[in-house]
C-alpha cells in the first residue's frame, strides 16, 4: 500500500497522477486487444499469415507502448519538453528521408521498412509538434523578449511542407488543426481567425487541385451512387449497420471479411458488426471523457506551459479518434487515420503511448512546485518544502 508520506518516486506518482485519465487508456487498451481477437484472425488468414499473427504483434505492442506511456507519465514538464524537442528533430529528420528512400505505398513515400517493423515517422512527430509549439505559445505570455510567435509561425510550415510532399495530407490537417488550437488558446485576435479560416479554404482547395489522390477522395465521397468507387466507405458503412443495435457477436461478422484494412482505418465498422452499435457509442463515450477529464485536469495548472501542452495534446487525441470514426460513418471523406488503442499497427500505438505519456506527464498535480512557484522559483525545478525553522524554504 502506497502512503501519502512516502517520498519515493513511485509514491509521488501515484497520488499525483490522474488515475481517472489512467484508467480510460486502460480500458481503451484492454478493450481494444479483446475486439482484436475477433477482428484480426480473418484479416491474418486473408493474407496467408498465421491465425493470431496480428493478435500476438498487437500484445506485444500494447506491453511495450503501454510501459513506454507509464515510463512518460514520470516525467516533468521540463523533462517533457526535452524529450518532446528531441523527438521532433528526430521525427522531422526522418520524414524527410522518406521522400528519398522510403517504401512507396500506393504512389505515397511514408513508411520506413526495419527488420520485422515498419515505421511512419509522421506519427512521431504529432505528439512532438503539439507540445513544442504549445511550449513556444505559452512563452509569449510570459517572456516578451522571446520571439516564441514568430518560432511557432515557422514550426508549422517547416512540418507541413515534407508531410505533403510525402504525400500525407491526413496528417497534414490534423497537425494544422491542433496548431490553430493552440493558436486560439494563446488569444489570437478575430483577425487571425479570420484569415487563418481563409488559408485553410485555400489549402484544401489547392490540394484537390493539385494533388491527385486528394481529388479522388473527394470526387468519390461527393458522387456516392455514381460512377466513382466507393467500395470501401460503402462496405465499412454496410458492416456497421449489419450488426444493429447488440451485433452479430465475436467473431460472427460477415462484411468485414470483404471490408479492406478492417484492423487498422476501419476497426470501428467492424466494432459495429460483431459488438454492436451501443458498443460504439459506449466507446465514443470513452473517448468523449478523456478529452472532457484531460481538458478539465489541465484548467487547473498553474504552469502556462503545463496548460497549453495538455490542450494541444488533447486535441490531438480527441481529433484523430473523431476523424476515424467519421470516415467509418462515412461523414466524411476516408482519411487512412487510426483509432488510438483500437486499430492494429506499431507506429501507431507508438504515437499514442507518446501522446498519452506525456499527457499523463503534464496533467499530474504538483501543489510543491506550485508553491515554489509562487515564491518566485521555477516550476520544474526540485520541489520545495518549508524549513523547519525561519520561514526559509531548502529544496528536496
């Protein structure tokens, strides 16, 4: 049993993080490991693979990424930014070597091909960018000699420009969406809202004009019932609406067996299928709360940086899990954007761990560096406790 007076590492931890944050992942990672023993052995045996190929690669990720996400949580905003700077550089470096040497997958170059894994850098740069240009945004409001507005101007451009050149316009959008979140959150003036909706229009136009996969998405999604494939929207929305309200039951699902990528983009569908429509609206429910609790957890930190962080982060999560299970419904166009601890793959599960780690990492209560704080000392610094004697504070 953990007391509150024990000084360990691990005891610190666990009364200050948010265990209702940390038990949503855990039931999102355990929840999604089970719909998995049911979604992906008909995907394994289509391929030619072993019967629980792709259940026994998901355990292993969900032990791996799973520990990386508890590893993060330890970590100071400090230690957060560090690592986030870190592994932006990295990320960033490795997506431009993608556009060179990576493998091409249907006309796109964003996968790097190691020995039994396959890595999409840009999944490592999502959390990364967040909590960068969160950083660089809450410096502005308390060190006006920085030029941290003109550092996010330039971050967002210096991302975008190699994820599009890649082609990866999926990612693109929701880097940009969490960069004006975050923009907005730092108390952009109406002007800026203004012409940043208007730059997004011209983007968005300019990339069905000029990017031939981006036109056919839309064009296909526009023409429903016409002469445009849509077989794969159209089979994820007929396989959700085949399991009703309870579902077909585990394992029973017929349309996902036709149903192309049903373990990654559209295990949602498949959800549907075989546990029903209530299971997928108990699982937007879940999704709905974390971004509700994390938003809530951040609200009530003194540290500007800690506040801007979580929120990027947040939107971050909260965004890709709303865009996936959109396309599922077919409310908008597909995507190729993944349901965090639901969907199959590595470089995914890579990203969330990230995401949530240091979400985790950021919204833990800190009332001793709060005080220091107060005092006139650094928030991430050692924590202060008040000397025994002359009202003089001694660090830990």
């Amino acid at each position: 049993m953990v007391t509150r007076a024990e000084r360990t590492a691990f005891g610190e931890w666990w009364w200050t993080i948010d265990r209702w944050l940390m038990s949503a992942f855990l039931v999102l990672m355990v929840s999604g490991f089970l719909f998995g023993l049911a979604a992906y052995p008909p995907v394994a045996n289509k391929l030619g693979l072993s019967t629980f190929h792709f259940v026994n690669r998901q355990a292993i990720f969900l032990v791996l990424f799973g520990a990386l996400m508890v590893g993060l949580s330890f970590l100071s905003p400090r230690q957060v930014r560090r690592a986030a700077l870190l592994l932006l550089v990295v990320g960033l470096g490795l997506v431009v070597f993608t556009l060179f040497f990576g493998a091409e997958v249907k006309g796109a170059r964003r996968w790097i091909n190691l020995p039994g894994f396959s890595l999409q850098p840009s999944e490592l740069i999502k959390p990364a960018f967040a909590v960068i240009v969160a950083w660089a945004f809450s410096e502005r409001q308390t060190r006006r000699d920085m030029p941290s507005l003109v550092i996010a101007m330039v971050l967002l451009p210096m991302v975008v420009v190699p994820l599009i050149r890649q082609p990866d316009l999926g990612q693109t959008i929701l880097i940009t969406a969490v960069w004006c979140a975050l923009f907005f959150l730092a108390g952009l003036h109406i002007l800026w809202v203004v012409g940043l909706a208007g730059l997004g229009v011209v983007g968005l136009l300019a990339a069905y004009r000029f990017l031939p996969h981006v036109t056919d998405r839309i064009d296909r999604f526009l023409n429903k019932g016409g002469t445009s494939d849509t077989f794969q929207t159209d089979m994820a929305l007929e396989s959700m609406l085949s399991g009703g309200w309870f579902g077909r039951g585990p394992g029973e699902g017929i349309v996902k067996r036709s149903l192309p990528d049903s373990h990654t983009d559209f295990m949602f569908s498949v959800i549907g299928e075989e546990f029903g429509a209530i299971t997928c609206m108990l699982l937007a429910l879940v999704y709905a709360f974390i971004v509700v609790r994390a938003l809530m957890s951040a609200r009530e930190s003194n540290d500007p940086f800690s506040r801007m962080a979580a929120a990027g982060l947040v939107v971050l999560f909260g965004l890709q899990s709303f865009i996936n299970m959109a396309v599922n419904l077919n409310l908008i166009p597909p995507k190729g954007m993944t349901l965090p601890f639901l969907s199959y793959g590595g470089s995914s599960m890579l990203s969330v761990a990230i995401t949530t780690g240091f979400l985790l990492a950021l919204t833990r209560k800190r009332p001793k560096a709060a005080l220091y704080e107060r005092l006139g000392g650094a928030q991430d610094e050692a924590p202060v406790y008040p000397a025994p004697t002359g009202g003089k504070l001694h660090h830990a």
